[in-house]
C-alpha cells in the first residue's frame, strides 16, 4: 500500500495599508536624541455609496499615520495641510492611559514609503 501524500499550504496573511489622499493635519513632530525622529500626521479617505433610498451618503474617515526615522525628516520637510501623498505601511495597534486614569486604544499606520503627488503648492 502507497503512503497518501499530503500536501501542505502555508498562507501569509499581511495585514498592509495602501492610501492615496490628502493629508490633513501633523499630529506629532517631534525628536528623542538617541531613538530617532518621528513625525505623524492625519489622512482622510471617504467611501462613497448609495443608501437603502438610494440617496448618496459619504463617510469620511481618518487615519493617524506615523513615520520615524529619516523619512520622518523627509516627511516633516516637504509635506504640509493639503498635500497629495500615496502611502504604505503597517497596521498598529497600542494603548495608553488619558489623563482621567481611563485606558484608550488607538490604531495607527506605520508608513514605510511615502509617495508625494502633487506638485510644489
């Protein structure tokens, strides 16, 4: 009798995050000597769709993005409210304690390449 061969799969699941928008606001810019640069800042993305009464509803969300490093330095030079920018990155997700002693969750983009697309404003 012949062994029955098994056939094994091995999935990667990434979970990435790819966006072309405008950016809104910087939310962090800062630098820790002896870690490194940060510089965050908040994206917009809206989802266009129809509704039950087929009305046109838009949804906005927003996305914190955070770079560190040398493309922290970059992005905190060249980018501004307004700008165009394509990113990717990471999903993280951390927690922290508000002033008030309750504990909060946030979700942020880690990017790791930033593309700007406009032109010089």
């Amino acid at each position: 009798m012949r062994p029955t061969r098994v056939r094994h799969t091995v999935l990667w699941l990434t979970v990435a995050a790819y966006m072309i928008t405008y950016m809104d606001r910087v939310v962090i810019a800062s630098a820790v000597p002896s870690i490194s640069k940060e510089f965050g800042f908040s994206l917009a993305t809206n989802e266009v769709y129809k509704n039950e009464k087929g009305e046109k509803v838009t949804e906005t969300y927003w996305h914190n993005v955070v770079v560190w490093g040398k493309l922290a330095g970059i992005a905190e030079k060249y980018l501004q409210k307004g700008s165009e920018v394509a990113i990717e990155g990471k999903l993280t997700n951390r927690s922290y304690t508000d002033k008030e002693g309750n504990k909060r969750y946030v979700t942020e983009i880690l990017a790791n390449e930033i593309l700007m697309m406009g032109g010089k404003s």
